[in-house]
C-alpha cells in the first residue's frame, strides 16, 4: 500500500533534514531561546554585547577580603567543613579556608549535589561581597567553581550579556565564542573613513568587549564611552540611518493619488466653522496640503498637545482629498473616539453635501454590509471607523488619503493594513498608487526622538493651544482625604460642573480592575445621592458605552466614573473637574492625557491626583512633574529623561528596543555623524551600505517604524 509506506518515510526524511523530532533536543531548546533574544544568525550573537563584567582575573586572601566592602571579591579555599543546618531556617553552610584566614558560605537554596561536591578538603574559587554576619566573615550565595590547586585564572574580564529565560552565562559565553570562531570579520567601513571619523576598527572593538584585558578602563567601560563602544554605537546608529533614508527613498519611488484641489468643500468648510484656525493648525495645514499635491506618498505624522485641535486639521485634509475625487478615511482606536469625531465631522461636512460612511465592530451585520457597499462603490466620500477598517474585508473604490488617530495606539502591520485597502489590485504593479497618510497622536514624542525612532517620517507640530481657555490647576492630594474630595465633587455638581472619577489603572489583573470600578461607583452613589453617578470600562458593549457617554455629554450625568476608556480623544467640553485615584500607578503620558479630558471648555477646570503614600523619590518627582506643568511636550521631556526612550516610546510602539547600544540623547554627536555618512554612502557607495546593512539589520529589518 503506497500511502502506508509513505508515511514512515517522509516522517524520516524530515527528521534527518531538519534534525527535529517530536521532543526537541537540548541544543534546540536553546537555539528558540536565543531567537526569543533575537539571535539567530552567528553575526547577531556576535554583536550581542556584556551589559557589564566580572572581574575574576584576580584572586584575594581571605583576611585581606574581609576589608573589602561593597562589592564582590574572589576568594579561594579548601572546604574545612560542611554541613545543612535547620536553624534558624534550612541552609547550607560551608566554611573554607585559606592560609589567611576562614570564611563561611551561605546557601538558602541548594541541591543534594552541592553538598556532596562541597566535600572536606576539596578546592573552591568564590566570588561574592564579604559580610560580617553570625558565623563571622561570610558570603551569601556566592558564584562559585569547584577548582583543583594552581587552576589558571582568566585572562580578562569575564563577560556578563542580557540573557533570556532559562539562558546561563555559561551558555551565551559558549555560543558567543563559538560564533566568534565562525564569522567573517571584514570591517564595512574602510580605513579611510575609519581614520576620518576617528573611529576603532571593528574586530579588536568587538574582541574587546567581549573579552576586556584586565588593565582597561572600566568606567569607560561602563558608561560606555570607551573607543571599542564609540564604534559598535556608530555602527547602529550608521545602519538605522541607513536603512531610514533607503526606506525614504523608497517611498519616493512609489506612486500616489495627486490630491491637489482646494476647491469648494475645503472653502466651505473653513468658512462655517464656528471659530478661525491658530496660527499653529495654519502652520500644519500647509504642510499637509502641500504634501498630498505631491505624487508620492506623504508620511507625517501630526502631533499636538491634548486639545490643540487636531481634528479640524485633519478634517481640512480630507476635504482637499473629496475636492480632489478621491476618498478619505479616518480610524481611531476606540468606539467612543471615532463615534465622536463621526459625530463632529459629520456634523460639519454633511450639510455640505458629503457623503460620510461610518464602519465599527457594533454595527448589525445588515449595516455594515450596506456601508461596504458604499465604500466599494464610491459613494462613500469620507469614512470614519474602528479597526472594523481593518477586520471587514472592505476594498476602498478610489481612496486618496488615510489619517490615523492617536497612532500610537495601532501597531505598524494594522497602519499598514489600512493603507494597503487603499491600493488598487487591478492595476499593473507599476501603476499601482498608494494612498497618502497622516497620524496624529497627543502623546508627544519629542522630534529627536520621533525623527531617529520613526523611520522616514516628517513632523508637523501644532504648539499652540486655541485661544479662550483657562489653564487646569492640579493638586495632589493624599488618598486618605478622600472625603474632602468626595465634598468637593459635591459642591463642583451643585454649580453645574460635570466630573470625572477615574479608577485606579490596575495592570496585572483585568478582572480587579472591573470590580474596583464598580465598587468606587457604589460608593460614590451612596456618598452622593442627589447627585447622578454614572460609570463606564471597557467591558461594557459599545452601544451601552455610548449611552452613558451621550447621557454625560447631554448633562444628565454628574459624576462620570470610568476606567482608563476615556483616555484618548473624548471631548466634553462642559466636564471641568476630574479625579484621577492612585495617580502613581500611570504614566506621565497618560495622566496628561487624562487630564486633558477636562480644560476643553471656558470654565476653570482642575483635576487632583489622588496618590496612596508613602510615595518613593521617583514617584514624587513625577507628580511634582504633573503639578507644575500642563504643556504635554513638556512633561513628555522630563518623563524621557526619568524612564529613558524605550520604556518611554512602550511596548507597543518601540517593538524590541531599537537601539540597543546608542542612547539618543548622550551620543547626539555620533547620531550627526551617522546621518552625514549615510547620505554620502547611498550616494556614492553601495556596495558598502549593503554590506552594513546586511551585518547590523540581519533578520531585523526592523529598526524602520513605518
Ligand atoms: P485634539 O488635538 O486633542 O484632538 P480636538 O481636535 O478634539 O483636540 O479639539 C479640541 C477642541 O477644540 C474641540 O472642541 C475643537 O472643536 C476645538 N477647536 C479646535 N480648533 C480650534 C480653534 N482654532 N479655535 C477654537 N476652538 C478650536
Ligand atoms: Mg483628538
């Protein structure tokens, strides 16, 4: 029987090929864990640098370590006993000697093995920092090897690398070395430039920072400004120059919808708004209009502080793409948001006579095909949704332009997504066009830091607020005055203010984080009771949701509390105090944003941080920080240089840290460098920019945040 005989034989043939059975082996259980840190070829393990060092080249006398303090010291002695005590807790304890003295070695946690391997009379080097405890000098859960007399000690210093779960030093020394042993070590950048640019030549940089002689520079060594780093940091940041300006250039190269007719609508539309534009949404408007009358594709990303106006900007846009015959769709990230801006640019476009889709996950299955239906037709001229945008398998007619709202909150592929629905398949490849795009995001990203991390991106900056409103005055104030605060909110509602009461963002646990929703909005109903407390959290069902939202929006609730779903983009502007519960626990970021959900109005507004003590020094920088400042690049600056870029950008937007070894804000200089370099590289060089590429990118191709 053919298919019998078969089976058994591609089942081999596949083992033998790919060397992978039903269990896999040992060395392939490490080779997925080293791909979890991002290394796969021998090039990336190579350039996967120590994030400090040991220094065991040096071996010290038991008495003389016991006058060190503070830091770890190597020691080396004969096992003069050992033994597990049980008091006060289980442990093993054993003692070591040397010519000069004794000392005693803790271990909390240990394995029958260690106690047969730490026999009487065998030789020990441990390494750890010295301790004045019960038994006299001592160390707890020092590293350790068993040695025989006279082992050489090592040469350098020994390396210490990030390592992921369940990877040991051991085995990244071993596979860093062995990986050493196998690549091609060919600088990419010539003698010539290297002597230009002052720079050490990549082998001996490599080699020593893997392997540093004893005698060099440790503090340079540790921040990092050591010639060995000077290079490996040039390098990065060479190749992410690099592969951004090719990115760009590839960009240029692609064809795009010419939308370049300010024509009615557009003129219409300025003239019905009820206010005229800031100088700063002039600005920008300019620069977008300017940019999507060109034949390829813009980029940019249009970032303005909480309230500065960034829909009517965007609003203008998608104008200028309908004058021109094109369409023009709108995505934001949650149901509440994009209801909201549906509303409000509905509201001023529909009179005008555009035809405005509107496509979100709640809609009846019979709605969202009757709006598919209009976009594919076309008739649809503006169409603003959720990441239903996306999910629905809907094919734009003739879409010229696609904004994104509070972008940060998409990853890349889902931006992409969208702009690829824009791109007509029926065409010739060549003649394929793609649709212009334009982000927004409140949460400032700082222009260095948006120009280096976003690859090929232009910014515009609205840095101005309208005109008219009165700046939030914020307090921080300690949880345990809760009652005062509750009074407050009182006498706010009496006058005819609005409030809003936001629960303590509890990360770990989703669930908990509903149940203290809920029972904060039980509380406040019973502290409250003339008084209409709403409350709203992302389990709830869109159309649930925007009830309460519409209901707080008509007034008819006075107390509004929520969970962190009323972040981004909500706009009410009669909403003029707000409490934010264990302030702490949020980032800057996103405390700004929050607090940005009142101020939108002619009132004064003001919002208080209420904060569970004793806060830590960071904690209290970073509210004083809240206090004193309402300018959201502002706090965005200071935020950066408390958290440092990659946590500051988040999971979401930095993937894996970009950068792994530059830091953009002490290699500035070098970051120039790079930049001037590329540029004369991809001009005259190609061969170079390829092989460098191909060295610091490997399999990450991305350093590129499109
Ligand atoms: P954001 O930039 O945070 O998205 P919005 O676009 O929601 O801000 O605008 C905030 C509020 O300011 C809205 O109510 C909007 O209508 C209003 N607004 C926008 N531009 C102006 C302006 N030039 N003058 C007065 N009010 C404006
Ligand atoms: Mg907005």
């Amino acid at each position: 029987m053919p298919v019998l005989k078969k089976k058994p034989a591609t089942v081999a043939k596949k083992t033998s090929k790919t060397t992978r059975s039903a269990a896999p082996t040992r060395a392939e259980k490490i080779d997925d864990k080293l791909i979890k840190l991002g290394l796969r070829s021998d090039m990336d393990k190579v350039l996967h640098l120590p994030m400090r060092y040991e220094d065991e080249t040096e071996i010290k006398s038991i008495s003389a370590a016991g006058f060190i303090f503070g830091r770890p010291v190597q020691v080396e002695g004969v096992v003069t006993s050992c033994e597990v005590a049980f008091r006060p807790r289980r442990q093993l304890i054993v003692t070591i000697s040397d010519d000069t003295g004794q000392l005693v070695m803790r271990f909390l946690n240990f394995y029958g093995s260690q106690v047969k391997q730490m026999a009487e009379g065998n030789r020990v080097r441990a390494r750890g920092e010295v301790r004045h405890g019960f038994f006299g000098a001592e160390m707890v859960h020092p590293s350790y090897k068993m040695v025989i007399e006279g082992a050489p000690l090592p040469a350098a210093l020994t390396p210490v690398y990030p390592a992921g779960e369940g990877l040991s030093q051991t085995i990244l020394r071993k596979t860093i070395g062995d990986a050493m042993a196998r690549i091609e070590w060919r600088d990419t950048l010539s003698d010539k430039l290297r002597a230009e640019l002052d720079l050490m030549p990549f082998e001996p940089a490599v080699r020593m920072l893997h392997n540093p002689p004893p005698d060099i520079d440790e503090s340079a060594l540790a921040d990092r400004s050591h010639a060995a780093w000077v290079r490996m940091k040039f390098d990065e940041l060479l190749a992410q120059q690099l592969s951004m300006k090719r990115a760009q250039m590839a960009r240029r190269a692609k064809g795009a919808a010419v939308l370049p007719t300010i024509g009615k609508l557009s003129r219409a539309f300025l003239k019905q708004l009820p206010f005229s534009l800031t100088a700063a949404q002039q600005r920008v408007l300019e620069e977008i209009r300017a940019d999507i009358r060109q034949s390829f594709p813009m980029q940019r990303l249009l970032q303005g502080d909480v309230g500065s106006g960034k829909t009517v900007v965007a609003a203008l846009a998608a104008a200028q793409a309908i004058d021109s015959g094109f369409q023009a769709v709108l995505m934001a990230p949650t149901e509440i948001l994009a209801d909201q801006h549906f509303r409000k640019i509905a509201g001023w476009m529909e009179p005008l006579g555009v035809n405005v889709a509107w496509l979100t996950g709640s809609l009846k299955k019979k709605e969202k095909l009757e709006a598919k239906e209009r976009i594919e037709a076309g008739t649809a001229q503006l169409i603003i949704g959720t990441h239903a945008l996306i999910q629905e398998d809907v094919q734009f007619a003739k879409l010229g332009l696609v904004i994104v709202d509070e972008q940060h909150r998409f990853g890349v592929s889902q931006r992409l997504v969208l702009r690829n629905k824009g791109v007509d398949t029926n065409v010739h490849v060549a003649q394929q066009t793609i649709p212009h795009q334009l982000m927004m995001s409140a949460t400032p990203i700082p222009r260095t830091l948006a120009m280096t991390y976003y690859a090929d991106l232009e910014v515009s900056v609205i840095d101005e607020l309208p005109p008219g409103r009165t700046p939030i005055v914020t307090r921080v104030i300690d949880q345990n005055r809760r009652e005062e605060v509750i009074e407050r909110v009182h006498a706010a509602a009496l006058e005819g203010r609005q409030v809003y009461w936001v629960c303590p963002l509890i990360e770990e646990s989703e669930a908990l984080q509903l149940q203290t929703a809920t029972d904060t909005h039980q509380t406040l109903v019973e502290a409250l009771p003339d008084l209409q407390v709403g409350l709203v959290h992302g389990r709830m069902k869109p159309a649930e949701k925007q009830e309460v939202m519409d209901a707080f929006t008509r007034g008819e609730i006075h107390v509004l509390v929520a969970t962190t779903v009323i972040e981004v983009g909500v706009d009410v502007p009669n909403a003029s105090l707000m409490v934010i519960e264990h302030a702490e626990r949020f980032g800057l970021s996103q405390l700004h944003q929050l607090r940005g959900r009142v101020g939108r109005g002619s009132a004064a507004s003001v919002c208080l941080l209420l904060y569970q003590g004793p806060l830590g020094m960071v904690a209290k920088q970073r509210l004083g920080i809240m206090r004193e400042s309402t300018d959201g690049f502002e706090i965005a600056r200071k935020d950066l240089e408390i958290r440092g870029p990659g946590e500051f950008l988040g999971a979401r937007q930095s993937g894996q840290a970009m950068l792994r070894f530059a830091d953009l804000e002490t290699d500035q200089w070098l970051v120039d460098r790079a930049r001037d370099l590329a540029q004369t590289l991809l001009r005259d060089d190609q061969a170079t920019v390829d092989a460098h590429l191909a060295r610091w990118l490997g399999a990450r191709e991305d350093y590129l945040k499109v």
